[in-house]
C-alpha cells in the first residue's frame, strides 16, 4: 500500500514564506509587465524583418504582445538578490507573441 509522505512543519513554514517572497516579487513584476505593455504593445520579434513570423515571412507584422519574456533567464542568477534583479528588470523584459515566446523557448531547449 502506498505511503503518503506529509510535509514536516519546517517544510510548511519554509514554504509559506517562500510564497509570501514570491507573491511580493510576482506583484511588483505584474506592475513593471503592465507598464512594458502599455509602452511596447507589439510583439518585438513581430517588428523584427530579420525574423521569421507564424505566418513564415519575414518582415514586419502587426501582433499584440502576448507574453513578457525574460531576456536572461530569472534563474541564471547566482543567488536571490541576482534572481530578483533579473526578474525585475525592466531593461530584461521583451514583448513577444505566443509563436515568438513558445519559439524563444524551444530554442534554449535545443541549444
């Protein structure tokens, strides 16, 4: 029969505040993603005529944005205060569509 392994309650104090850490960061990156979209509305890989859109030609194309992507991954940083800088980082931040985004990742993925 099986075991259910249930959390000691170190484990759920440690988690707990850990979500209450990320609950601070998660709302102040939802204001700084709100502000990036409401200033760069259109996929940035869309505009690029460099880049290959859904559509498969390149030049520009008109797409709103649908994800904000990390430019460098929030977990290349070293520790938590770099995570955070990368998290939070309005100059890290790139507007993509869902083809850009989901591509952008399997890209990472291979390489």
């Amino acid at each position: 029969m099986p075991t259910l392994n249930k959390p000691t309650q170190r484990k759920k104090e440690y988690n707990k505040q850990n979500k209450e850490k990320v609950s601070k960061v998660y709302n102040k990156y939802k204001h700084i993603r709100n502000i990036y979209i409401q200033q760069n509305p259109l996929c940035q890989d869309c505009l690029n005529p460099n880049i290959i859109n859904a559509n498969g030609t390149s030049g520009e194309c008109i797409t709103p944005v649908d994800e904000v992507h990390h430019i460098t991954p929030i977990l290349e940083g070293k520790n938590e205060a770099e995570m955070m800088a990368l998290g939070l980082n309005y100059d890290n931040l790139i507007g993509l569509c869902e083809f850009h985004h989901h591509l952008r990742h399997n890209n990472k993925k291979k390489g």
